[in-house]
C-alpha cells in the first residue's frame, strides 16, 4: 500500500480519498476549509499543503480553479518545491488546459511525473467509486496512476499528452450543460401541458430524447431517489461550478476560434440562475428557472 498526499477534500475529494483509505493507503490530507478534513475517516489532518506530501508516493489535488492549482503548485504554496521527485502527481481539478499544460511543464522541470486526471460522475460516483477519469499526460505515468485510480473510478480514458484531459472534461461539461437545460425545458413543457413528470421522463428515456441528465439525475424533484433534485437540489454538482466549466469552455473556444453557440446560450442561462442568488445550489436547479 502506499502513502498518499489528498489536498482538496470537498464534496468530490472527500469520498475519494474515503475510497483510498478503504483501499488501505495512507492518507494526509489538507483543505483550506479545516472542516472538510472531518469527512475522511482514518487520514491524518495536516496543516499545510506541504505537511501532506512529505513522505508521499502519491500526490493528489482537487481543488475548484485553475487559480487555486496554480496556487498550490507554483506561485503561493509552491508545492512542487516540496514533493519528490519519484512521486506521482495527479490533478484532479476541472480547469483550463492551458494551466494545466503549464503546471505539468514546470512538473517535468522538476522530474516529477504529473498528470491531469479532471473525473466525471458527480458526487453519487465519487461516493461509489464509479467516477470517469480523463486522462492527460504520458502513457508510462498512467500505467503507474492506475492501481490508485482504479480504487476511485469505474472508466479510464487516456485522452492524450498533457492537458488533454482537462479538454475533453470541459467539452464533456459544456454538453452536460446544455443537456440539462434542454431535459428541464422539456419536462416543463411536458408538465404545463398536464403530463405527469415521472412518465414524461420514462418515455423520453427510451425514446431519442434520452440521456444521462434525463435518466441517472433527472432535474424533477420526486421522480428519482438521491439525486439533488429531490433533496431540494442540495449537494451535488453545484451551479457555480457548471457556470465555471462552460467559462472554460468559452474562453478555450476563443482560443481556438471554435463555435459554441449552444454552450454560450448554456452559460448565460446558468449565469442569471447564478445572479439570481442559486449559485450553491446542484445545477439541476435551473428547472426553477425554466418552468413556469
């Protein structure tokens, strides 16, 4: 078993690292918000970033911005300075991918191997150990990844050299986005022309109109079990956080003179239900917006 550093235990680190302790790793781990550490039974708390990655094989991150990682890694905590160099470093964090590319170059400076490794699956998935992982780096640092990786996820893909993964994360979030927008426009039409919602969903499930925002976290409350929406849209996934994705998504399509017109229209949705005083809520709670 190894010793494994976790920095960022919120709602998705949390459970992961949970997952490792139950793999029987040794976790430090260290969050900003003292609390958070509380979550992961059987860690040992640290006081500082650098605290948690003496000794360790594994260095883990899952923190909310590109700013934050850049944070840790590079300017304020300067992580780097303090992991060895035979460790492997995995992100986790959902960001751009240009400072992804940036924080793996300064990485292999150092001879550290480090990968990005953004998940998809939500907190539900993180919990079960179901999450998809989106792999950007060298193949040969995955081979290594993986036994940890496995304990967290359910589905591995290898997206290509660094900074490849936080791609395909973003491209992946901005159609979630726009998926979800459109099954709670659907199912609020359907509803205020009196369908029942629960049957509506059944019938679009195996129709054309399916999919992952409809059938495993469909927006309207009571038609599924332990999903946000019939928890009052706590936890989960939240709407800042959508609305931080689709601004990754727009400001990679403006570096690559790319067309999102669909991903755009997302956003400014998720930005009113955001100014609106929602942000903290799951974003499945743009129903409340779109419904009548």
């Amino acid at each position: 078993m190894a010793k494994v550093a976790f920095i960022g235990v919120g709602n998705m680190g949390a459970p992961m690292a949970n997952n490792l302790i139950a793999a029987g790793h040794e976790l430090r781990v260290f969050d900003v918000v003292a609390e958070a550490v509380k979550a992961v039974k059987g860690a040992v708390a640290c006081e500082s970033a650098a605290q948690t990655v003496q000794g360790a094989e594994v260095v883990i991150s899952m923190l909310p911005e590109s700013r934050h990682v850049e944070s840790l890694y590079l300017t304020d905590a300067k992580l780097l300075e303090h992991i060895d160099p035979s460790a492997l470093v995995l992100d986790c964090s959902t960001i751009s991918p240009s400072t992804s590319r940036k924080v793996a170059a300064a990485a292999k400076a150092k001879g550290i191997a480090m990968l990005d490794a953004p998940v998809s699956g939500g907190t539900n998935g993180a919990v079960a150990g179901t999450l998809t992982f989106m792999i950007g780096g060298a193949a040969a640092d995955l081979a290594r990844a993986r036994p940890f990786i496995e304990v967290m996820g359910k589905n591995i893909f290898h997206a290509g050299e660094a900074g490849a993964g936080q791609v395909a994360k973003i491209a992946n979030n901005m159609m979630l986005g726009i998926a979800m927008a459109g099954t709670c426009e659907a199912l609020a039409l359907g509803v205020a022309n009196g369908m029942d919602p629960a049957v509506l969903s059944e019938i679009m499930q195996k129709s054309s109109g399916g999919s992952w925002a409809l059938e495993k976290y469909n927006p309207w409350p009571g038609v599924l079990e332990g999903v946000p929406a019939s928890k009052n849209y706590a936890g989960g996934f939240g709407v800042d956080l959508m609305l931080k994705d689709l601004g990754l998504a727009a400001g990679a399509a403006v570096e690559s003179r790319s067309s999102i017109t669909l991903g755009e229209t997302a956003r400014n949705l998720f930005s009113l239900h955001s100014k609106n005083g929602h942000g903290k809520l799951d974003f499945s709670s743009i129903l409340n917006m779109i419904k009548p």
